[in-house]
C-alpha cells in the first residue's frame, strides 16, 4: 500500500512532524488489511502496535457480563487506535474489529519510542485526545462519528430505492460533496478508486438493487451505515422478514430502518412490526415527496440533529409550550424530544404533531376541567386513582406506541425496583407518559414486568444525559424548577398540627398558616435531582433555558396562560440570541 506523504502530514499524530522526517517514518509503517467483520485485536491483548486507519472504520467495543458488548467508539480515515494501551503498557481495554474493509498502517512500540523522542510533539494531540475521550466518558456522551459510506439497501420490491436515493443525494449535497453509486456506477472499479473517491467526496453513497446480488453484498460489506429501506403502509410478508433478518447478518456497519410512507401522519401505526425483526440502531419516518424529512433524516446520520429536553415541573411546565411557539417563530425545528414528567407530557404532544395552541387549548381543558388530581382514593398506593388521567389522555394517545411517532421521542421514568432510571424505546405512549408523570405519593406507580416505576424527575428531572446518549448535535434544555422554592414564614418554628392546617384554611377569621400542600412537598421532592444538578446541564446543554416562573407553584394550572406567556417571552430574546451566535 502506498501512503503519500500528504495524507500522514494531514493527521494529528504525525502533523507536527516535518516532511524530512516523515519520509523516515514511513519506513517504519506496516500496511494491515481488515475485511468487514475482522479483529484488529481483543480486549485484554498484548498492546505492541498503534495504528492509523488510511480506509474504512473500525468500531470499539466492551464486554460486559451477561450482556451484549457496549460500543465505545469508532475511528475512521486518519485516526489513531491502540495508543492509549501503548503509553500505559497495559492489556488492550477494548476489542476492536472492522466495520467495513479496511486499510491501516500500524507503528510498533520500538517505532512509537523512536518517534516520541524525536518528534515530543507527536505526544501532545495523543494525549489531548485520551483527555477528551475520558471527559466524555464521565459526562455519558457518545463519541459520534460522522459516517463517509452509506447504503441504501431496500428490503421490498415495492420500495424505490432509486426514488429514496434521489432525495438523500440531494439533503446529503447540501452537507457535502456526495457520490452516488449504484451496480453500473461501480462495475469493474478497483479498491483503489473506491478509496480514491472516498478521500475526495464528503459521502459515498452506495444503492444496492431488490435481489441478492455480488453488488448487494459490496454495498453491505463497505457501509458504516445501512439505511433499510421499508414501506411504511403495510406489515411485512414471511419472505421479506427472512430477508431483513439476513441482510441485518451481513453487515457490520449500524442498521438503521427507514419507514417510506406515501402521506405524512402524525403517527405511523405498525412500525413496530418492520423494526422488530431486528434490532436496528435508530428507526425513521418519511415521505418521498417531502424535502424535509430527508433533511432531518441527514442531519440524524451527519451529527447535526437538534434535541430538545423539556423538564418536569407541574404547571410551571406550561412554560414549554410558550418555549415552542417561540422555536417555531425562530424557525428552530427539533429533530428529536423528549423529557421527564410534565415535559414527557408537553413533548409527546409535540411528537404527535400538535401546534403550540392546540397544546394550549388541551391542557387547559384537561388540567382545569378534568383535574386528574382531583380522582381521589383510600391511600393504599396513592391519593389519585390516576383513571381521570387515563380517560381523558386516551383521547390524543389513542393506542399509539412510541415507535409510531413520526419523530424520535423519549421519556423518562425512575424504576423504583432497581433504583435507575427508565428510558422505553417502545410500548404504550400511553402508558410511559402516566409512568413519568406519577410522583409517589400522589399517583399510583406503573406496575411492568414485575417492576415499579415512578416519575421520571425522582432521578432524572431534565434528562440532558439521556439525549446526549441519543442526539449528536446540539441540545436545547428547558428546566422549569426553581432553585428555592416552598420558602415558609421564618416565624413558624413548630411543624404545625394537622387540625391547625385544616382550621385555618377553613375559618376565614383564623390566622393564615404558610405551609406548603402535601401535593407541592412531593411534587418539589422529585425535581431535588434537577437542583443539584444545574451545572452539569448548563455545561451539557447547547443552550440552557429556565424561564423565570417561580412567583407560580406546581398547582397552579389555572394559571396557563401568563406561565405559557413567560417561557414565550423568555425564550423568543434568548434563541434569537443563540442563532445569532452559531453563524
């Protein structure tokens, strides 16, 4: 293999070494060829070589017991695997294979030793990149890696994939040079052209035909991402599942499932059916006929998606549907949502499909018309039955499962068997959004495969970790919590008596006692984990909002529309602000 001297000076191991000296490293450099799917080396190996990635992709990965392997990392052209082991002499920490075929060039100990005393400043971007890794890794955040291959592989003959590659070309251009290759494109092309444009496109895009084919298997073997192309109308036949199955087994790259629809729905019933033949990294929704969603589908595989994490806060959770009126006049499009408690409640709204003002006009019938909390029972699980909440959300869930929303939506829930948190990919909207939203005490938890689960804020009130773990671009935070909050009068040193509570209240000529409501105590008790975690979401978070609502409590629902007024007004100055700051 013949590397020139432009590409190592163009990586960050070897950028500070000069062109003499590079010519001299060379000849310490061995060429290594990895088909897809092979080792490079295993976690707990001898480390005696470093490597740099000159084609394809390697993935890292972790065992754990009694579980599937955890990704950790991926590296593609001109990155460095193996150096961590090499500095520290100890055992290989991950297993690392070859997501598609690939080239490398590997530098021994004795070759490294000799380099870093010549050149000390090779040992600078090693280590700057061993610090980042670490960060991350204490802050939950996945290393994304934006993909150079992608195949669009129908698994139907009633999807074009020439039609759906059509329109990705075109959203992928707008990121960067793409080039399209189908079987006549690629026939009788060498490795070496294939390398060749993958080092001067942005994106190659390969398109594999309906059957199996030698084509189809190249398209499978050189992809870091397979994009499976399915109809969205329909469940899929015996024979297409067998197929789905067995393209999934031959591919090393991520698998991630496409749902073509002819009109756009605000949920896609069924997509579960396609999805669960195997387990595919993401799943998508689109309509060929709409620019957008393939967009939003290349800002998802690019890195560039925008999450939005809505957190709990009872009614001052209105102040998020004041947040998304304000995004929507910004022209800010959330690409994924999600949150915990009253923001799992507003985002899967949003996830539906529902305008600000239909928000609007639905909680405030059901919070002031409805009152779910106002469904008491004898106090064996809860104050509130939670059947009100039921009736009356089964009206906009309907029997909706998450993987039907049209886009990417999570919510959270704390499980009180196991003591972490709770993040379904699937299941009843329904169902997980009431889980989210039961504050002990006040709601009964959700009874699921022989375990408790509570509101989600118990643990995770603004879930920013959970959307970094899914979302690589930038993230918006809304945190509706207060950082002080039931304050009570500094002259009541005795916990008063129940009847004392209930007297003055009752007597409007007996002196007032300022005392919060058991509702607001248990309420205020699930965002505690919020409040101490402020920092970590202003530094994980791209643009950190907490509208300024402390003057309303957790209660006071009738109060919508000046809360939904402050996080619109709050929100408008502060997005503008940030646009202006990315461009």
């Amino acid at each position: 293999m013949k590397v020139p001297l432009e590409f190592l000076a163009s990586t960050e191991l070897f950028r500070a070494v000069d062109a003499s000296a590079l010519t001299e490293v060379i000849r310490e450099l061995e060429a290594v060829r990895l088909a897809g799917g092979d080792v490079l080396f295993r976690e707990g190996d001898e480390a005696d070589y470093l490597y740099l990635v000159v084609t394809g992709r390697l993935r890292a990965s972790i065992s754990r017991e009694g579980k599937s392997p955890r990704t950790v990392g991926e590296a593609g052209r001109g990155e460095v695997v193996g150096e961590i082991a090499l500095l520290t002499n100890t055992p290989r920490s991950a297993t690392v294979r070859a997501i598609r075929d690939a080239e490398l060039l590997r530098l021994s100990r004795a070759g490294f030793d000799s380099l870093v005393e010549k050149h000390p400043r090779t040992m600078m971007p090693l280590l700057r990149r061993i610090v980042l890794r670490d960060q991350e890794a204490l802050r939950g955040k996945r290393r994304f890696e934006v993909p150079k291959t992608i195949a669009v592989v129908p698994a139907t003959t009633d999807v074009s994939a020439g039609a759906f590659a059509d329109r990705l070309e075109k959203a992928l251009n707008k990121s960067g040079p793409t080039l399209r290759l189908d079987e006549e494109t690629g026939k009788g092309r060498t490795s070496t052209w294939f390398n060749e444009e993958e080092a001067k496109n942005d994106f190659l895009l390969y398109v594999a035909g309906t059957g199996p084919s030698a084509w189809t298997d190249m398209c499978l073997r050189q992809a870091d991402i397979v994009l499976l192309v399915v109809p969205g109308d329909r469940a899929p036949d015996a024979n297409e599942a067998l197929r789905v199955r067995e393209l999934s087994k031959r591919t090393h790259g991520r698998v991630e499932v496409v749902l073509v629809h002819g009109t756009k729905s605000l949920r896609y019933p069924g997509s579960g059916l396609w999805t669960g033949l195997r387990p595919a990294d993401r799943r998508h929704h689109v309509v060929l006929e709409l620019a957008g969603d393939f967009e939003r589908l290349v800002r998802i595989l690019t890195g560039k998606a925008l999450g939005l994490v809505l957190g709990g806060g009872g009614a001052r959770g209105f102040a998020h549907i004041g947040v998304l009126r304000a995004l929507e006049e910004e022209g800010v499009v959330p690409d994924m949502i999600g949150g915990t408690s009253m923001g799992s409640f507003i985002s899967a709204q949003y996830a539906l499909g529902l305008g600000w003002q239909e928000m609007r006009d639905f909680n405030a019938r059901f919070w002031n018309e409805v009152k779910p909390y106002s469904d008491y029972t004898s106090p064996m699980l809860a104050l509130v039955r939670g059947r009100r909440y039921e009736s009356v959300a089964r009206e906009l869930f309907g029997d909706t499962r998450i993987e039907d929303l049209w886009i990417d939506y999570f919510c959270v829930a704390s499980s009180l068997t196991r003591a972490e948190i709770h993040v379904p990919s699937e299941g009843s909207l329904l169902r997980w959004v009431g889980a989210s939203m039961s504050v002990p005490g006040i709601l009964p938890p959700l009874f699921d495969g022989g375990e408790l689960y509570v509101d989600g804020g118990v643990l995770d009130n603004v879930p920013v970790d959970v959307m970094r773990g899914r979302c690589d671009g930038p993230v918006i935070a809304v945190d509706v919590t207060p950082r002080v909050d039931l304050a009570t009068d500094p002259a009541c040193t005795e916990r008063p008596s129940p009847w004392d509570l209930l007297w003055s209240r009752v007597n409007p000529y007996a002196a007032k006692i300022d005392s919060p409501s058991m509702f607001s105590i248990l309420g205020r008790t699930t965002a505690l984990s919020c409040v101490r975690m402020v920092e970590t979401m202003k530094r994980d978070a791209s643009l950190y909002l907490h509208p300024p609502i402390e003057k309303y409590g957790m209660l006071d629902f009738k109060r919508i529309d000046p809360i939904m007024d402050i996080g619109y007004q709050y929100a408008k100055s502060r997005i503008a602000e940030w646009k202006a700051g990315r461009h």
